[in-house]
C-alpha cells in the first residue's frame, strides 16, 4: 500500500515499485498544483484500490486507466481534476477514460470532481462494473 499524505511530495508516488502496489491513497490537497497534464496509472497493474482526497490534480486534462487487471475499486473525493472550485466548465481539451479494467466494481466520485471536462469520456470493458 501506498499513503501519499501531508509529509510527502505529490510526486513521490511515481517512485515506488509500481508493481509492488495494490492500495494507493492520496490526501486531501496533497497534489494540488500537480503540473503534469496526464495522469496514467497504468504502470501500477496490482492496484486493487485507488483512493484520491478532495482538491488535487487540478492541472491534469487527461485522466487514463487502461488495464489495471486487478483494480476493483475507485474513489475521488470533492472538486479534484477541476479548475472550476465548487462549479463546473466547459473544456472540451480535458478527456476521462477507464478501460479493460475486467476486475473494477464501483467507481465514487464526489461533487464537483472533472466538472469542466467536456472532451471524450470513455467506459470500456468493464464488465463487473
């Protein structure tokens, strides 16, 4: 398991032993001001759980999970993957893809989270969904 809190950087996540992880948390505000614009945890194929606090990642437009074989399950707290803080947008450059994630069962996420992405939002292979 991987807990990214207050005393680490956002960054150190990307760090690990990828195929070691099976849990990741993130902390509230931790990876705010995260300045990649994908976000692909693709890398990590043992996760069976992701959980992302409110209000991080605000800079990332591309948000992808693509066979992640063993994730069940997803949660992403307030205004996270938004530059729109308690509101919505419109920004048809910013996309949302889970795919071929065959072990995946639920997916929360909270109020105001990826509410200026307008571009492509793709659910694909994800039978136990």
């Amino acid at each position: 398991m991987i807990s990214v809190s207050e005393d680490d950087s956002c960054m150190e996540f990307l760090f690990y032993q990828s195929e070691a992880v099976t849990d990741l948390v993130i902390s509230n505000n931790l990876c705010y001001d995260y300045t990649a614009s994908i976000i692909d945890f693709t890398q990590y194929t043992n996760l069976e759980s992701i959980e992302i606090g409110d209000s991080n990642f605000q800079h990332v437009n591309v948000f992808k999970m693509d066979g992640l074989k063993s994730l069940k399950s997803l949660k992403i707290g307030e205004n996270s993957f938004t530059r729109s803080i308690n509101s919505y947008g419109d920004d048809t450059s910013r996309s949302f893809h889970i795919l071929n994630c065959v072990e995946l069962e639920s997916i929360e996420i909270y109020r105001f989270s990826f509410s200026d992405y307008s571009g492509g939002f793709e659910l694909k292979n994800l039978p136990k969904l």
